[in-house]
C-alpha cells in the first residue's frame, strides 16, 4: 500500500530499502500489488532510518541526479 501511494507518471520506480530476512516477502508484495521496475536495496545491518536513506539516495543519484526523494515509512 504505501509503495502504491507513489504511483503514477510523476513518480519513478520505488526503492524499498530492507534487511536480508525481508527480501522475499518486499519483492513478493511488489509483484502482487504489480509494482514495476522498483528496487530492493538491502542493508546489511539495521542502522535505523538515516543510512537508510542516504543509501536510497546515493542509489537514485546515481541515474537521475536531479530527483527529489519521498521517504514513506
């Protein structure tokens, strides 16, 4: 559900950061809720929000350095 909040022309393919033990069950929940192109980052230790995020970030940055970042827990 939150993932389907950004949705749309607007918005690029989300990127869902999440431990090794979730991994299946994100990518399962994206597909059924056809979520295309989104990303699974893992971490490899919970590190709480902030590494997180600048993660996330340097990822997008990487192909889109101008985007805007909506962090939805």
């Amino acid at each position: 559900q939150t993932a389907a909040r950004a949705m749309g022309g607007e918005f690029g393919p989300p990127v869902v950061v999440c431990n090794e033990a979730h991994r299946f069950l994100v990518a399962e929940q994206l597909r059924e809720a056809k979520i295309a192109g989104a990303r699974i980052l893992l971490e490899p230790a919970g590190r709480n929000s902030a590494p997180a995020i600048a993660a996330a970030a340097l990822l997008v940055a990487e192909q889109s350095p101008e985007a805007v970042l909506w962090i939805m827990a």
